[in-house]
C-alpha cells in the first residue's frame, strides 16, 4: 500500500521497512520487492550487494527474482558476489 499509495499516502521509507520485515520472515515476494527497492534506492539507500542477496534469496522461488539479479551481477565485483552468495546462503539455512 505504501510503494503504490494505495489507500494511504506514498511512504517508500514505511513501504522499504514493511517489505523487509516480510522479507525476513521469508515471503518470496516480499524479499524481491524489497530487493527492488535496495536497488533503485527508493526509501532506503541504494545497496546492490543486499538486492543481490536479496534477489538471490526470493530466486529461489521467483524467476523475476533471478532474472533481476542476474541483470546486476555485472554491476558488482567478484568479491561482492562471493559475499553475497554466502550471506544468501547463510539466510537459507537460517542464519541471517
């Protein structure tokens, strides 16, 4: 409701906290709106190395979440994909 203003007035900053706290209780899709919106920095700081990890994470349900995610691969180095894979990875197994 708050990243479309949907009844209520556009908030990205309530709209990035709410996908994020949904995201951590592992809604897929919740986990790539809020890689969404790490990427294109509305509400929160713009922070591809946490969409990767993100993305990576809802991927695993999602193949727009993949697709996104390889779109930004080539943005970041190779260390910052290792380390995102291995934060994503940590999240799986429930260490995030």
């Amino acid at each position: 409701m708050y990243a479309k203003g949907r009844g209520v007035a556009i908030d990205p900053k309530v709209a990035a906290k709410l996908f994020e706290s949904a995201a951590n209780k592992g809604l897929s899709v919740a986990q790539h709106n809020f890689a969404v919106i790490l990427a294109e920095g509305d509400g929160r700081p713009r922070d591809l190395v946490a969409a990767y990890v993100w993305f990576t994470r809802a991927g695993e349900k999602l193949e727009i979440s993949r697709q996104y995610r390889d779109r930004i691969e080539p943005l970041l180095t190779a260390e910052q994909v290792a380390s995102a894979r291995k934060i994503a990875d940590a999240g799986r197994n429930g260490n995030s």
